[in-house]
C-alpha cells in the first residue's frame, strides 16, 4: 500500500529529476507506518532517497520522500538560504533543517510555507506565494507560479510524465527499487 502511494506521488523524486515530494496517507497504527517506512528506507537509503513521516494526526500522517544530496544543494542557494533564515532554520546544517520543518509542521499555527523550498519549488515562487498569500499568481501546477511560468509549465509537463510512466512500470511489475534512480 504505501509503494503504491510512493509511486503515485514521488515518481520524479525516485527518478531524480524533484528533491521531494510529500503526500498523506492513512495513518491507523504509527507502529505499522514506523515498520513500513523502516523496511522502505533500508532499500532506497542506498539509492539516495529518505522516506520521513513530518506529521502524524489524527490518523493521517504527512510523508517525505527526499533525496538529501539534492535537498543540500537546493538549501544552498542564495535566495531560499535568505528565506530559511527568516524563519529560524540553520541553511548549513540540512538535518537541523529537516528537524526544524517538522518542528514547524507539528506546533505552528500557520502553515510553513517555506516547505515549498524541501520539495524543488524555485526559492522565487516560495516567496511570491508567501508574500502574495497565495494570490496574484501567473499559473499554477504542482505549485503557484510568480517567476518564470513557461520553465515552470515545462517542469510540470516534465513530472507529469515521470509519474504516468513510472505507474505504468509499476502496473507491469517493476519494483521500487528497479524505478529509483542511484543518486
């Protein structure tokens, strides 16, 4: 159940063209969840990806899956170090940043928003959304555009395809680690 749910949301993480990717899922028993994200993590950690759970309530839990390489350069840039800073994360350190996400996620009132920056969002769209409140947007996709819309809409276009073919793979019998990438 959860490959499945990996495979339908975290097709371009697993191919190595996003950082991460996040989705929900049911979350009856934590000790299971714990269980299936041990097993998973101990066949993909070798090809690159982590897969965390960033919240559990009320029987939902957020999953991340996430290429730490990659999320270490994507933290590196000038513009979505500004940003992490604003908000009280260490940009050097990435495990201070993804603890300190969760930390945000599990006892802010708002939403951190700067999340978009963890999932390959360009650091320019994570602050015109912030600073926009979600308004004034050119289009909107896997997220809300306010920098360049055409590099955008070819991104989307980009993870789309990744996600209907590695379904298709998966529908055929691929497994997840024949479908993730080495990174």
């Amino acid at each position: 159940m959860l490959e499945d749910l990996i495979i339908r949301h975290c097709s371009p993480t697993l191919a190595g063209i996003k950082t991460g990717n996040l989705f929900s899922c049911a979350c009856p028993c934590r000790k299971e969840l714990t269980k299936a994200l041990s097993s998973l993590n101990r066949r993909l950690v070798p090809k690159g990806i982590r897969i965390l759970p960033l919240k559990i309530c009320r029987g939902r839990a957020l999953i991340y899956a996430y290429r730490p390489h990659a999320l270490e350069n994507d933290l590196a840039d000038h513009h979505a170090r500004e940003l992490l800073l604003q908000y009280g994360y260490l940009p050097e350190n990435l495990n201070a940043c993804v603890i300190h996400l969760i930390q945000r996620l599990r006892s802010a009132e708002k939403f951190p928003h700067e999340i978009g920056l963890f999932l390959s969002y360009p650091p320019e769209d994570v602050l015109g959304f912030i600073l926009n409140k979600a308004c004034n947007h050119k289009c909107a996709g896997c997220w809300k555009v306010y920098g360049d819309e055409q590099e955008a809409k070819n991104v989307f276009e980009k993870y789309n395809l990744c996600s209907k073919m590695y379904f298709q793979l998966w529908k055929q019998g691929k497994s997840i680690e024949q479908l993730t990438v080495a990174g």
